[in-house]
C-alpha cells in the first residue's frame, strides 16, 4: 500500500513537472483532469436516498431508533386497542350535522372510502368485487351500534385487512368528520336508523 501511494506521489510529481514545462502559457483545460489519486474524489458515501450496492436493503436513510418521536407529533395512544379507545374518544362534532361538516366528510369519504365499502356505503365500491375479503357494510346494525370513538378508531388505525387512513387524513377532524357522514349514510339507509 505504502509503495503504491509512493508510486502515485512520483507519477504525480512528473506529471506536474511536465505541465509546468510548457513555455508558460496559461493552460486552459478542455478535458477533465486525470484522476491520478482518487481516494477522496469518489466518496464512499451513500448519497440521499441512495442505497448500498452490495445490499440493497441498506439504504442510506436510516430508521430512526425505536422509541422516537418526530417533533410535534402525538403517537395515536389506541393502537390495536379498540375497546380503550370506544371508551376515550370523544367526536368534537358530535350531533353536529351541518352541512360544512356533512360536505367535508362527503368529500373524504367519496375519495378514501367509496371505492371500498360503496357510496351509500352498503359494501359495493366498485373494487369490492375484486377483493376476497369484501368490505362489509357500513349501515349495517352492527356500524350502526358502533359509536363514534370506535369508528374513527377504525379509520385511524384499520381493522383487520383493513389498513388506517390516518396518513391520507392526517387532520384528526377531518376523519371526525366522515364518521359523522357515516351516520348520515345510515340514517339515509332504510332499515337501520
Ligand atoms: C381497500 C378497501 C377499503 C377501503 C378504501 C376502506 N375500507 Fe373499511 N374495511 C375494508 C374491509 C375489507 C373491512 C373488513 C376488515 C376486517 O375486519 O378484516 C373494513 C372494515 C371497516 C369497518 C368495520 C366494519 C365492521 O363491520 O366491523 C369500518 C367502520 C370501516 N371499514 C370504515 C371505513 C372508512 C370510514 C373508510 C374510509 C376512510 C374505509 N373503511 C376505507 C375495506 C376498506
């Protein structure tokens, strides 16, 4: 190793000599220089985003350790733990059926439900009947008997094949709000109340 970097140091040297022979013009460089030494020139580093070469599954953005939290941001306290969370949740807008809450929840739903569980909510999105495990009906008794804790618990954390939409809603209100729509698909529903 030591002998190689003499080797490059000599080489370099000569080079250098050469160049400053050429009857003092001013070079101008049109090509890249060569690289002679390229230890510090290529940088081991990964760049952001990047990813290791010889593992794949390392990338350059690391995990944060466990137990982080990112500033300003509240883990939701229920998660997997339906029953707690049907007993502490509170809706802000509950019995609040205006229309501003009403059309906000519509808005929500029509975009991150209705595919699913259908836009009247009966279970008949359009891609329902793709899907093995269909999604069940929303103004079914059972929904119906949920409170509204228990489903924006759902909404927040999945249930099931079912995953959370708290990322598509990150505005805990907004999700308030769809529960309310819920109840106004329900009460829409003949059979259920
Ligand atoms: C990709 C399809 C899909 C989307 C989108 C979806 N769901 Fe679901 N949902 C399901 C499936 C499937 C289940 C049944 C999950 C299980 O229990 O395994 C379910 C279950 C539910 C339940 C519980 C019903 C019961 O009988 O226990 C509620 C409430 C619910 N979803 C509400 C919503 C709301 C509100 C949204 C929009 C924010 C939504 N879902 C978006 C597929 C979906």
């Amino acid at each position: 190793m030591k002998k190689l970097v003499t080797t490059s140091v000599l080489a370099f040297a000569t080079l250098a000599a050469a160049a400053c022979t050429g009857g003092g013009e001013v070079a101008t460089h049109k090509e890249p220089n060569a690289d002679l030494i390229q230890d510090m020139m290529e940088s081991p580093a990964l760049k952001p985003q990047d990813f290791d070469t010889f593992d794949r599954m390392k990338g350059s953005s690391r995990l944060p350790p466990e137990g982080t939290v990112a500033q300003g941001h509240t883990p939701y306290p229920y998660h997997l733990k339906p029953e707690e969370a049907e007993r502490a949740l509170k809706n802000p807008y509950s019995g609040k059926m205006t229309a501003e809450v009403i059309e906000l929840g519509r808005t929500k739903f029509e975009t991150y439900c209705a595919v699913c569980h259908g836009y009247e909510g009966k279970g008949d999105g359009p891609v329902s009947v793709k899907m093995a495990v269909k999604p069940p009906s929303l103004v079914s008794e059972k929904v119906v008997g949920y409170n509204d804790g228990r489903i924006f618990h759902i909404i927040t954390d999945g249930q099931g094949v079912m995953s959370s939409y708290a990322y598509q809603m990150i505005d805990p209100n907004d999700r308030w709000a769809v529960v309310n729509y819920v109840r106004s698909l329900q009460k829409l529903s003949p059979g259920s109340k």
